[in-house]
C-alpha cells in the first residue's frame, strides 16, 4: 500500500463566472479589444491585485514581456540580465529586440537570481535586470532595485508563474519597472493562452498598447506607424475568461501558499531534503514545488529518488527543466535569425553562449525534484505527500 493513498486532487477550474462573462460576451457586437467590454473587465479584476497605472492584456506572457523590453527601446547589442533558469518567454522578446540575454547564476535555495552576481554582470551595456520569480518564490526585490538605481537599470518583472506572491508586503510585478504576468493554460489562472502587462512610469505606460498593437493610435486613429511593432492583442473571448478566473485569484493563491508552506515546513528536519527558502517577510504563491536532495547523504540517485516517491503514490518528476536556457540549441548555435545573430555579425555583442555556465543553476536542475501543488489539495494529502517523502529520504540515507 502506496503512503499516499488519494489519487492527485485536481481543482475544477472554469464553471459559472466564466459562463456569465462569456454570455455577455456573445450579446455585443464586436469582439475587438479595444473599448471592449470584457477588456475593461479584465482591467478592473486585475487592477483589484495590481493597481497599475499602465496596463495592456496581450495574447502570451512572452508577449507580455517582449512588449516590456521593446518599451525600453534597445540598441542592439543592450544586455538584459536574466534568470537561466525560466520559460524561452523571458529571453524570446530581448532577442527579436536585437537585445542579448546575460545570464547569471541563482541562490542555491531560493532558485532566484542572486543579487550579488547580478551586480558582478553589469557592463556599460547593461540596460535592464528581468526578475524571474521563479516557482512564485519572490526574488529578493530590495537588493534587485538597489542594483538598479544605483547603476540606471530598467527592472522587469516575470510574474508568470507568480501571480499572488509578494515581498514584503508588495505584490510581485508592482516593484520595479514593468511587471509580466501570464494566463498560459499551466499557470494559477488560465485563458488557454494570454498575457498582461503593467507600469506606473507614464513614459512606459503609452508605449504598452503601442509595442503590442502594431504601433497603431487607437486613440487618435492616426495610421503612421513609428516603429516596428508586433500585433500582440488578446480578445475580448479570452479577456472575458481572463476576468473570470481573476475573481479566484486570491482563493487559488492562499490555498497554493498554505498548501506549499505546509509542505515546506513538514520537510525542514528531513535528511537528505533541503526543501525550498522563502525570505521572511516574503509570500510564495507556490506555481509548482521544487525541492533539492542534498545527495551525498543518499544512496539514491535524483532519478531512483523520484521513482521512489512514485511507487509510494507521489506524483513527483525528476527536474523541472532539462538544461539552462543557455543550454539549449538556439543558443548553443546562436540560431536567433536564419541561423545567424545579426546583434554578433554587427559586431554589437561577443556574447558566446557555448562558455556560458552557471554551477548553482545547473546544480539545482540537476540535484531537484518537483511536485504539482494546487487549491484542491488539503492538509490531509500534503501530510501522505511529507510523509512519503521522509520515508524515501530514510530507507535512503547513508
Ligand atoms: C510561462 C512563462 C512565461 C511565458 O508565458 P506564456 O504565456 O507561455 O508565453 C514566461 N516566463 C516564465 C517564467 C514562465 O513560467
């Protein structure tokens, strides 16, 4: 008999509140997002947790944030610093910007960017640092925009798998410059696919519908665009579920923080498991769980460990992803357009991301186990998930 004994508890996550928003929805007349009824209503749920002054629903949370970068108006070769450990929706939008990702390596605990490296990446190119909350553990905002104004950088945010987090107090998104979030199918909440973005800079604000409406005026009408910009609209369909699920929001992020904290704290005195770090004072909205294996007090490898906690009825997976970014072939080869990278060719950048390493973040990737958390798991099933993992983490101590 598996420790866990309930099958993995799984929410339901659409019902009546989109049904009703979605019956508006057929009633009028267009479905175009500008001066759309259901666009406003995704503005005023979403302004309910993140009261930007600036905000644009876009179609992704890469397009969310590729509009953040564009909005900083890069020249080629500009160097964004960046978790190598996130989604290719982080580095996609600084790389179609002619911009070069700078990669730097994460606290070993928390699995954020260490500011401290962060600072040692800095050049006379550097325009921007993107905080990656990765998980929906904060980064540690404080020291990240002490970095920034002491050297004039540009911070965004990706909140794309931290919706509901905060540090100190503050929601994520709303401490640096620009803040991202996503409503991809995998996130706390969903449209199937869709992004947003906000600022409270009036110099950014403008630009956000711009850099993801083709750099149309949809105020004026004026059709002379300024700049090359992509149509990165979301509509209002999905603006309309989109609004729905953020009147859940706060339901589905206590529960998921509750539900990971509880874990987290379950598994402190484990041998052999070193579960996540949230800064105190800081809230960790918990998009999935990560924990490391401390592997030299095992007699396991991180693949037998996790199988391990599969036979006891955990749904557990070796990893979260399979290499860092930088890893990956399109940057290994510098395959950006057509197989070359014009910002290298033009001599704008010597990044070569083949001599890219980052131990910690690699370490992590290699030496963690991740498990789902969501709303619908109670005490109960956290409980059989702590103490299968503790049993493995015994039968397997050295
Ligand atoms: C999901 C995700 C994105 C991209 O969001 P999409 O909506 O899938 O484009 C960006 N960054 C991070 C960290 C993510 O997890």
């Amino acid at each position: 008999m598996p420790i866990v004994t309930q099958p993995l508890p799984l929410p339901r996550r659409f019902g009546p509140a989109e049904l009703d928003r979605l019956t508006a929805m057929v009633e009028q007349r267009s479905l175009f997002y500008w001066q759309g009824p259901q666009t406003g209503a995704l503005g005023v749920e979403f302004r309910k947790h993140y009261p930007f002054k600036h905000i644009f629903p876009c179609s992704s949370g890469s397009a969310s944030l590729h509009i953040a970068v564009a909005s900083l108006r890069l020249k080629p070769g500009d160097e964004i610093i960046v978790s190598p450990i996130t989604d290719m929706g982080s580095v996609i939008g600084i790389i179609y910007q002619q911009g070069v990702p700078v990669f730097t390596d994460l606290d070993p605990r928390t699995y954020n960017m260490d500011p401290e490296h962060i600072r040692r990446a800095i050049t006379p190119k550097t325009r921007a640092i993107m905080a990656v909350h990765l998980t929906g553990n904060p980064c540690d905002m404080t020291a990240i925009n002490a970095i920034a104004r002491e050297h004039g950088l540009a911070v965004i945010e990706d909140c794309a798998q931290s919706w509901g987090a905060r540090h100190q107090g503050i929601p994520v998104g709303l401490m640096g410059d620009l803040g991202c979030y996503s409503f991809n199918d995998f996130k706390h909440v969903s449209c199937g696919d869709g992004g947003i973005v906000g600022t409270n800079r009036d110099d950014l604000g403008a630009g956000l519908s711009k850099w993801g409406d083709k750099c149309y005026d949809r105020v004026t009408g004026a059709r002379d665009p300024a700049d090359l910009a992509p149509n990165y609209r979301m509509s209002e369909p999905l603006a309309a579920i989109a609004a729905a699920q953020l009147t859940k929001l706060d339901h589905i992020v206590a529960q998921r923080g509750r539900n990971g904290a509880r874990l987290t704290t379950a598994l402190a005195d484990v041998p052999g498991v070193l579960p996540p770090v949230t800064r105190p004072g800081d809230f960790h909205s918990y998009w999935f769980y990560m924990f490391r294996l401390d592997l030299p007090k095992l007699r396991l490898n991180r693949d037998e460990f996790a199988a391990a906690l599969r036979a006891e009825g955990v749904t557990a997976n070796p990893g979260y992803l399979p290499m860092p970014v930088y890893r990956y072939q399109v940057f290994r080869h510098h395959n950006f357009f057509g197989g070359t990278w014009p910002a290298r060719l033009l001599g704008a950048t010597t990044m070569d991301y083949t001599q890219v390493h980052c131990p910690v973040a690699e370490a992590i990737l290699n030496e963690s186990i991740t498990l789902p958390i969501n709303e619908a798991m109670d005490d109960g099933y956290i409980d059989q998930v702590a103490a299968a993992i503790r049993h493995v983490a015994k039968l397997a101590a050295r």
